[in-house]
DNA sequence: ATTAGAACAAGAATGATTCTAATTCAAATG
DNA sequence: CATTTGAATTAGAATCATTCTTGTTCTAAT
C-alpha cells in the first residue's frame, strides 16, 4: 500500500524545513515523513517498534522492515540520532541540537539535558597522542524527579 | 568439567585484592576468577564471546552461558564495567578507575582515557529539576591515532 | 511507453543475549 | 559419614532486535 506523496503528504509543518536537506542526494517519501514526524513529536526516545507501532495508525501498511530502513536512512543523513543508553534496544530521538541524554536507572526513562557552555574533551581527559575527535557522546544516569522522590520516601 | 577452587586456582596476583571484595556476599569460583583474569589482562575491550574464546584455553569445559554469567556476577559486584560504544556487541573492561571510552570510528577500537580533572556535569547541562546524579558516561568518537594518520595521506 | 533505480514488503536469517531444566558441587548439618 | 540445601554450571532452546534477501511496485527520466 502506498501512497504518492505530492498527494496525500501532511502539510508542512515547522519541522518540516528540517527535511528540506534531504533534497538534493535523497528522497522524501511519505513512509520517512510519517517515521520523521512521529519522533518530531515524541519526547521520550522511542524504540524502532515503538515508531513502528506509533506510525501504524498513520501508514497502516507500513512494514517494520521499511521503518529500520527509515530510521537508518534519516540517521545516515543526521536528521534523527541514535540513543544508546542500555544495553539491548536502540532509541532514537529527533533532537538534534547539542545535547545529552538522562537515563534514570529506576523507571528506565530518558529525557535529554541542554549544555549551558561547551565542553571540551581534551580537558578533561588525556586522549591517545594523535587521536582526532569528531563527537562525544554523554550519558547521565541516576532519577528522574518523579523516582528520586518516590524513593526518599 | 569442574574443578576445585583451592587446589587448582592460579596464584594470587596483584589484581586478586580486588576478588576480595567478593568475600562476604559472593563466592569466588574458579571460573568467574579465569573470566576476571582474561578481563584484567586485557586492554582491548573485548566482547562476551572474546572472553570465551580466551577463557577457553584455560577452562576447556567452560560453556558460553557461564562466561555470561561471570560477566553480569561480576558487573554486578563492580569489579569490571560494561562498555557500549557500538550499536551491536557489548564489551566489558576491568578498568574500574574512573576513565572514558574513546572509540576509533574506522577501525572500531575502544581504548581508555582517563581524566586530567574531575567533571561535574551539572556544570555543563541543564539536567531535569529535582533529578540526582550517580554516575557520567562518556563515549568520545574519533580516530586512533594510527587511522588518523592513515587518513590524512 | 520503456527503462532504471529506489522504496517497499514479507519473511527468512543472523547474532547476541537470556532462559530453562537438569546436573554437579561446596558447605553446613545431623 | 550421609544428607540437605543452595549456588554454580552446563547445554541447548528460546527470545528478541536487527539485518538481509527477494520479488514487487513506484517515480522519474528517457
């Protein structure tokens, strides 16, 4: 089941000038517009079947495989980002400014967190002699607010 | 294939004060010590089934199952740490000074950094109000020294 | 209309990890 | 010394996320 997309695609929406990149070297298809809103409009880091059961309702036909391929395909051109907090499943999340994730131990929830300056790696830690960095990756772990009060009590 | 843990373990070594932690809540077999071992005598980070394959030689009898259980026993007690730089493989290291991964985005190595000064981050983030901290994961992505200069030709 | 290339679907395949059930052992007890 | 109890261990099955394969369908260009 598909649709065309000049059609049937949802009308444009702030984030939408994101997809605009995806011009020239890729296609945007109603399936990677759909897996792309869906995480737009999802703050708590869902899994690939999350977003394939969230896209469901709008895509009914949608097959978990196409949404791996979309998922891998907006990743690959830096629209989405990749969460690796725990050890099994991957999160995605559509945030793609500077940022870092909290990880509460308790609930398993994610949320992320802002940086208020910038930090620079070379700092704080004595990377090997000739190393060249491209991106460091933070993860915070400990409560939420609503499990760091549940547990005081 | 068992054998018993007094007549056949290996001499004590340096690293052993740390089994001896185990003491109290946790008894430390024979093949939990071999996993520690191979662990501490590695600096590659290497997977579950690396540590299988190296235990191996020591432990002919030991299976997969038991090299998993020894990792999460001693994950659990502290003695070594998992590491996940990657989207697939877990890897653990028995470096539980406090230190970094720097991950080779080429040739997928991970190698230890450790810190010049500590880093507080709520410092550097804007983390969620009411939210406690118990621990910082970073994961600087890059180039080893040796792909770096090999890219640079 | 034809062709080429990408997107897509369905299901198989892979691969890491966990679970299950049965066995073996160590230490404590009678 | 025999028994019991609980943990460690094993092999293999099961699970689960992810990737791959194959054939089909669509879009855009020719």
């Amino acid at each position: 089941m598909r649709k065309s997309p000049a059609s049937t695609a949802p009308k444009p929406s702030g984030l939408d000038c994101r997809l605009a990149v995806l011009g020239t070297d890729a296609r945007l298809t109603p399936h990677r517009r759909e897996v792309f809103q869906v995480l737009a409009e999802s703050t708590d880091h869902p899994t690939a079947y999350d977003v394939f059961d969230r896209v469901k309702g709008r895509s009914p036909g949608i097959s978990l495989a196409t949404v791996y391929n979309c998922l891998e395909h907006l990743t690959g051109h830096g629209l989405i980002k990749l969460v690796q907090v725990e050890r099994a499943q991957a999160r995605y999340c559509a945030n793609i400014q500077e940022h870092v994730h909290f990880h509460c131990e308790s609930c398993g929830s994610v949320s992320d967190a802002h940086p208020i300056k910038p930090l620079d790696p070379t700092h704080f830690w004595n990377l090997p002699a000739g190393s060249t960095v491209s991106h460091t990756e933070v993860a915070i772990h400990g409560l939420c607010p609503a499990c760091a009060t549940k547990k005081s009590r």
